[in-house]
C-alpha cells in the first residue's frame, strides 16, 4: 500500500470557518453603521439594502468554504482509513476502492455513496451530496439556475457540519 | 444582558426618540424644497441656450417622495429630452447621510448624482480629521456642533466617490453626456 499522501494543514477546521464567517459579519455590520463618509447622500434605506447584499455575498462565500471543508475532512478521513489498518466494514471497503481508484475518487459518486451504505450515515450522506450542488453552484460561477430542492444558507451548511462530527466519527 | 444595561438601553433610546421630535421637520422639508428649487434654477441656467433654439425640451413635473419623519410630500424632477435622448432629474429626498439632499441624474440605465453637502466639503477626506496628542499636550478641542453649515450642490465624482465636483456649466454638460450615453 502507498504511504498515506502528506496533507497540507491548510485545510480548516469547522469551528475555523464558523469564526472566519462570524467575525466578518460582525466587522460588515460595523463598517455599515451609518456615519461613516462612504455613505454621504445615501438613503437609510440604501444603506440597508446594501448591507443586506453584502451579507448575502459573504453568506455564500462561507457557505462554499464551509463545504469545501467538509469534502476535505471527508476526503482525509477516505484517506487515512485506506492507509491505516482499521478492521470495521466501512474502512474495508475503502480499501478495496482505493484499489481500484486510488486517490482519483469520486467524492459524491464513489465515497459518500459507501457513507450512504451505512445504517447511521445514510440520510445524512445523501444530504451532502445534495448539498454539493450548492457547492458547485457556487464554484463555477452560477451562471445557471440551480435545481437545489431546498434553499441553502451559511447556517444550514455549519449545522451539517454539526451532524458530520457526531455522526461520521472522523477519525 | 442584564437589568442594568436593560434600563440604560431603554434610557438611551428614550432620549434620541426625544431628541428627534424636537427637529421641526417640515422646516427642513420646506428649506431642501427650496435648495431643491435654486437647483433647478441652475440648470435651467446651463441649458437656457438650448432650450431658446428648441434643441432641448425640459419639463418640470411633480413626483412623490416619502421620508421618514417627514411623511410624503411633492417635489419637483425634470425631464430633459435630448433628441430621443431622455435624461431624468429625479429629487432622492432630504433625509440622507452627511447631505442635506439629493437628486439623481438618470438616464440609459446609468445615474450620476447631485448632493447637497457642506460647501467646503471637496472630498471625504474633508470629513476626517485626525489629530495626534502626545502625552502631556492638551487635546485640542472638538468643533462646536451648532456651526451653520453652507451647503451647496456638488456633483459625485464617478471616477473617484470620495470627491464632489463644482456644479458649473461644464461639469454638469459632461455630466449629462455621459447619462445620456453621448
């Protein structure tokens, strides 16, 4: 078996991107206070509504970091089951993918539908693939109208990320 | 969050609610209508020539504002027709950030705007003043709040927001070029 593949440790945690997102909210409230000379001659209103949008764009750039973190610690955790020895059924048949795929995986098609094989992570799995189209979205420049099923923000992203941790077991 | 700060909260809010009914806001309604009207009076200043030879067609035509405080009232935006070209000067209102009132020049899906701000006021910078007091100096003291302000009617720099430009004759022509997607 290869060596198990150096990580950069530019990956960041969940709790890195919640304070990221939370800090930066919390500066563009701020700059947003009215007073400040940028806003000469706008209407309370404008002022409102352009912090509304702003807020928005921040939401969705967190969003995608938050996501993109959750495909790296899914990614990682594929990786270390492929190289370590753990015995349990999940990391076999990790094992025996990488021995077809290597590290050249599909994240939504090959790992997360053996996550879905799992009794505890089913639900929760196919809630990260759906949620990956969002992700996409995001990536590529959404020039598209997306067929999302259900309306994605940065809350209900980090709460996935919630359920990730109790339930996924990273190791 | 605690009763304490709860009753100073309350205090706080109590005291700017108070403060705020005691400006008479149909004085200043009636003193941006008439900074409003002085602007109008400039511009139709700039274009008079045109107009003479009919090269330009204005038209003065009443629109409802509604501000809070204020409630809505009437005021006056121009049409400026140019060919077919059609330039809007629509009034914003008075109720505004660091300006006593605006109006935004629109047209061809573009806008420029007019504010009506301090007359010394050439950029943003002008707002900012910053001082340094080394230890043992006196802190110099604030400016004193109730100084009348002149305010006079500068164009929003579209290269550069932070500065306003003179309304004069050329600037306000380049102005209406641009809008107007001459």
């Amino acid at each position: 078996m290869a060596r198990t593949p150096a990580f950069s440790g530019e990956s960041l945690s969940f709790e890195q991107v919640y304070k990221h997102h939370s800090d930066l909210e919390a500066a563009l409230i701020e700059y947003y206070v009215a007073g400040k000379p940028k806003f000469i001659g706008y209407t309370l209103s404008e002022v409102k509504i352009e912090l509304e949008t702003r807020k928005l764009e921040l939401d969705r750039t967190s969003s995608f970091s938050c996501l993109s973190s959750i495909e790296a610690a899914i990614r990682m955790d594929y990786l270390k089951r492929c190289h370590g020895k753990r015995k349990d059924e999940l990391s076999l048949k990790f094992r025996d993918l990488f021995r077809i795929k290597g590290e050249s995986v599909s994240l939504e098609e090959d790992i997360l539908e053996i996550w879905k094989q799992e009794a505890a992570t089913k639900a929760l799995a196919s809630e990260i693939k759906a949620a990956l189209k969002y992700r996409h979205w995001l990536a590529h420049g959404r020039y598209w109208v997306p067929k999302l099923g259900k309306k994605y923000d940065f809350t209900g992203i980090y709460n996935l990320t919630i359920l990730i941790k109790s339930r996924f077991g990273f190791s | 969050m605690t009763a304490d700060e709860f009753e100073k909260f309350i205090e706080k809010k109590n005291k700017e609610s108070q403060s705020e009914a005691k400006v008479d806001w149909n004085k200043e309604k009636k003193e941006w209508l008439k900074y409003l009207s002085d602007l109008h009076t400039d511009i139709e200043g700039f274009l008079s020539k045109y107009v003479k030879a009919k090269k330009i067609n204005l038209k003065k035509y009443p629109v409802i504002i509604e501000e809070e405080n204020i409630g809505e009232y009437r005021a006056n935006a121009i049409s400026i027709q140019i060919g077919n070209e059609s330039v809007v000067l629509r009034p914003i209102g008075t109720m505004l950030i660091g300006s006593k009132g605006r109006v935004d020049i629109e047209g061809n899906g573009k806008t420029r705007k007019i504010v009506l701000v301090d007359s010394r006021l050439k950029s943003l910078k002008d707002l900012i003043k910053i001082t340094i007091t080394l230890p043992g100096e006196n802190k110099p003291k604030p400016k004193a709040k109730s100084e009348k302000i002149d305010w006079s009617w500068r164009l929003q720099d579209p290269d550069s927001p932070g500065k306003f430009l003179e309304l004069n004759e050329e600037n306000f022509y380049a102005c209406l070029m641009e809008v107007a997607n001459g």
